[in-house]
C-alpha cells in the first residue's frame, strides 16, 4: 500500500534546495531538502476591520456627499484615539500613520483615500505635517 503525505491547509510553505541548505540539514544519512515554512499574515486593514478605498473618483465623493461633511484640521502631532461609533473620514491633505492598539505596525492613509474606521477601534494617530479630513459617523448598517 502506497503512503500518503499529506500538506498543512492553515498556510502556505515552499521547498528549496540548495547545496548549502542541504549540507546544513543533511546528517549524512538521508538527503535533506530545507522546508521554510512562511508566515502567512494579513494586511493590518484586514485584521482591524479598517476599510480603504484609495484616490477616491469625484463621482463617489459626490456619491456620498463629502463636500457636507464637516472638516477637522491640525499640524504635526500625535493623537490617542478611539472611535465610539462607525467613522467615514476623506483625506483632503496631508497622511496620517495609524497605528492600533499593542501593535507595532502602522496603516498609512494619505490625501485622496476614504477610510472606515470601526466602532471601538483604537489607535495612535501620528501626522506629520498639515492635514485636513472630512468626517462622517455612520449608524450600524450605513454604508
């Protein structure tokens, strides 16, 4: 009866070989091919439930009638935030790095992307510069 081997479903991985890589695993008994397992990770967007939509068209910020949210505005700084409710921002100038809550990494959203940020969602917001956003809250549901 033949074996089967089967391969992991929860992530990807690849072979290579290499004389170095075999030199480094072979005992000298049975050839060895160096399996490197890659970690298969998410965009932060997708971990934190953030939605991107990126150089908005002027039709969709018609759409959705940017032009009557209202407007916040500030310099260089670094802001603790949290969102109590659903938040549409549109960039109008500058970017903003945000990085969640016990994370290391950051998002980067710049001039000309709209941004759904969720409800409970926390962050530090560091801008580097002047910045401008149109703001809406949104109920459960909008979209």
């Amino acid at each position: 009866m033949a074996g089967v081997i089967s391969a992991p479903t929860l992530g990807f991985f690849s072979v290579k070989k290499t004389s170095r890589d075999s030199r480094k695993l072979n005992n000298g008994n049975l050839p060895c091919h160096g399996i490197r397992a890659m970690r298969v990770e998410k965009p932060l967007e997708e971990l934190y439930n953030v939605r991107v939509e990126r150089q908005v068209s002027p039709e969709r910020l018609k759409e959705l009638d940017v032009s009557r949210w209202s407007m916040w505005k500030t310099g260089k700084c670094k802001l603790p935030w949290d969102w109590q409710v659903d938040q549409l921002v549109y960039i109008e100038e500058g970017e903003v790095r945000v990085v969640p809550e016990g994370s290391q990494c950051y998002m980067r959203f710049l001039a000309g992307d709209l941004i759904r940020y969720p409800k409970w969602f926390e962050a530090d917001l560091f801008f580097n510069g002047p910045y401008q956003e149109r703001y809406s809250f949104r109920a459960y549901g909008d979209d």
